[in-house]
C-alpha cells in the first residue's frame, strides 16, 4: 500500500466512532493488582476516563541554573518572541521535560503515543510522572493530563521532540477537536546543540551514547545494563494490547525513565559547558563550541575558542578547518597580521590551500601594493588548480571560477606593475 494511500486510511479510522473496549479495571482485582505492581503504577482520571499513571523521584540529576547568555545561542536568532521565551526559559521550575513512546516513527494520524513521560525540578532532583495508555479509548485523559502539566510548566524540553515527539502530540491534540493544543513559553530542544558539540568525537547521537560518551555514568549515578532495545517499544506496547502481559511495558517504562534523567542531565551538561567555556579543555569539543558560537554571530569569542582549540592540538583534517575559519575572524577584526599568519600557514601546507592563496593574493594587492608578491601568489595557485583538476580535487566549477579571478588578476597586475614602473621614470 502506498504511503499517501496509508495516511488516507488512517485519517478515516481516525474518526471512526471509538471501539468499546473491556476496561482494564474490570479485570479481576489479582490481575489488576499485578499490573499495577508491576509498573509502579496507580489509576488516575479525569472528566475524559481514566489511565495509568506512575511517578518517581531522583535525587540526580540536581537541576542547574539555566543562563540568559545561553539560551540565547540555543533559541531561535534574536527577536522580541526570543527575549520573551529567553525570560521564562531562565527560571527552570518552569522547565517540563517530555519523550514519548509510540506506535512507530511514522510520525501519522496512525501513530499513538501510548506512553508520555514528563519530569521537572522538584527538591532539588528530579520528578518523574509517566501517563501510560492502557488502550486507544483511554487517549483524551492522557492528553488532557499533558495540557495540564504544561500550563503549569510551560518550557519544553526534549531530544529530537521539535520534529517528532511534539508534533506527534499536537497532531493527537486536534485530533481530539475538544482538547485544545496547549501553547509553549518556550522549546529547548537539546538534539541539535548535541550535535553541533559532540558529533565529531563520537559520531553517533542517541541519547544513552551521550549519556555514556560525554555524560559518564560514574558523574550520573547510574547505567543503563537493564535497558531494553528501544526499536521493540512497539512490539512491546502490542503485545500487551494483545494480552495484558506487563514485562515487556515495565522494561518501556524503564527506558523512558531513563531517557528523561539523560536528557535532564545533557540539558545540565551544555548549560555548563556553554556558560563557562573556560572550563572545556578538549580540542575536538572547543572547535565544535568555536562554530556554534560563530554561528550565532559571537565571533571574538568564537576567535579566542578557535585558537586554544588549535593550541590543544586538533587533528589535522579538523585544524585546517579551523586555521581557515579563525582567519575568517581575524580578517573581519582587521587584524591582518594573524591573518597572514595563518593564511601562510595553510599556502605552505603538503596540499596548498586555493582559499588561502586567493586571500593572500588579495592582501597584496590591495593592502601592501605588493604588486610582485600578488603576482606570484596568483601563479602559484593556478599552478595548484590544475593540479587539483587533473587529480579530480576540484569541481568542474570551482576550477572555471577561481581560475577566472586569477587570471584577471594577474591581467590586473601586470598594469598596475607598468602604470608604477611608469610612475618612477624621471
């Protein structure tokens, strides 16, 4: 069946009038009492039905201190919704964390969240509650328990929940037609800021690989040795559908206890290493923070990241992106001298940089008048540029383009050298 063909049929089933299903609690009162037991769990409801709810407390991760500084290089770019989000986002009892557990990733109208974490700062750790689905009739409640919590806590935080867990949710939300989607003061998602400082160390960006590569489990408190895969949560949540066997949804509740811990404690983890970059010492992790911060228009603290970055010693493929982007920095600061420093540097390398002979080409030409120097460098890097070609290192169009502005360049010295050799003549 094709995929538009499969959202079609799930938006008819979608309204469908609701199946009528044996409530849980009808069950006799040991099988009832084993659930429970079993996932820690209590009946909870409200004018919709009712559901199962479980709540639990840890004293880690301890909540820290959000600061306006970073927030504003985790928000959108500067407006006045930013600063107004900035403002609630400052005060962390405002904070409410979110993951999910679905029916599949397809993200559809066919897709439940039939389990909804969420957890805030509470005396000083970490309050869990979970709003578990015990069947599809039981989805208002569970929702309606949402718009609750976040009217009381109105920031969002999540890993990846901007593209899949709240859009999910807002979807199930006017689905409903009579539970109202409730608004956010704020969304901090800590996915792409992840990304953007770690990728390069350690490649692969789920949760616990950062809970285990970045966080430490020694510096958490705990590991996650009982963990289930999380690709069977599906499997898992049918099988109970199918015949109320608890196991396989305990080890779901498990999980997503602890990816709301990870993701409390990751949220800590770049609030601290963005707010006291002093403190970052590893290379690779001080060039990722240099490019977010260049990103986000903080360029002289990018520039002073870049250079302990190189001074920590990067390797090579990542510290010639680096001497590349901080002479960027010190081009737009005037400060030439370490700009040619640096650009030197790369034009002398065992594979000269095109960028950087352009640059320097550039520089002595129109600064120093070194008119001879240009020259050479502009020869030099045609030079290079075939070579390049003929070893299949530059695009067809890179090689046309840069090839061009040399030789005009070259063309352009050459009567700027006459019209001063001219210039001398008695």
């Amino acid at each position: 069946m094709s995929g538009n063909l499969q959202e079609r049929f799930s938006r008819i089933s979608a309204f469908r009038p609701k199946r009528q299903l044996e409530p849980v609690l009808r069950q006799d009162a040991d099988e009832r009492g084993n659930l429970l037991a079993t996932l820690g769990a209590e009946v909870g409801s409200n004018r919709y039905g009712e559901y199962l709810t479980a709540r639990q407390w840890y004293a880690k991760p301890e909540m820290y201190e959000p600061n306006a500084e970073v927030l504003r290089l985790l928000l959108p770019v500067a407006s006045e919704s930013t600063e107004q989000a900035i403002q609630h986002a400052t005060d962390p009892g405002k904070w409410l964390f979110l993951d999910t557990e679905t029916t599949g990733l397809a993200g559809g109208t066919g897709t439940y969240a039939f389990l909804v974490g969420l957890a805030w700062w509470e005396s000083g750790g970490i309050r869990i509650e979970q709003l578990f689905m015990r069947d599809h009739d039981e989805e208002h409640s569970i929702l309606l328990e949402v718009a609750d919590r976040l009217s009381e806590r109105p920031v969002l935080v999540t890993f990846n929940g901007k593209c899949f867990d709240w859009p999910l949710l807002q979807n199930r939300f006017r689905m409903t037609r009579q539970i109202d989607v409730p608004e956010l003061a704020a969304h901090l998602d800590f996915l792409h800021p992840a990304r953007q400082l770690w990728r390069l160390q350690f490649g692969s960006m789920k949760l616990a690989d950062l809970e285990r590569c970045v966080l430490g489990a020694e510096s958490l408190g705990w590991s996650r040795r009982e963990d289930i895969d999380s690709s069977r949560i599906p499997e898992y949540y049918f099988d109970f559908l199918r015949g109320r066997a608890a196991d396989g949804i305990a080890g779901v509740f498990y999980h997503n206890r602890m990816d709301l811990r990870g993701l409390a404690a990751l949220a800590c983890r770049i609030f601290r290493t963005l707010g006291n970059l002093e403190n970052s010492q590893e290379p690779l992790e001080l060039y990722s923070i240099s490019r977010l911060l260049n990103r986000r228009g903080e360029r002289s603290k990018a520039r002073r990241v870049y250079e302990r970055s190189l001074d920590g010693g990067l390797p090579e493929p990542i510290a010639r992106k680096a001497r590349h982007e901080l002479a960027r920095l010190a081009k737009r600061e005037f400060d030439f001298g370490r700009a040619i420093e640096l650009w030197t540097e790369l034009a002398n390398s065992p594979e000269p940089s095109l960028d950087a002979l352009e640059q320097l080409a550039i520089y002595y030409e129109r600064r120093e008048r070194d008119y001879s120097e240009a020259a050479r460098l502009s020869r030099l890097a045609l030079a290079e540029l075939r070579r390049a070609s003929r070893l299949g290192l530059a695009r067809p169009e890179r090689h046309d383009d840069l090839s061009t502005r040399h030789k005009r360049r070259l063309a352009r010295l050459e009567i700027k050298t006459l019209q001063l050799a001219a210039s001398w003549k008695p």
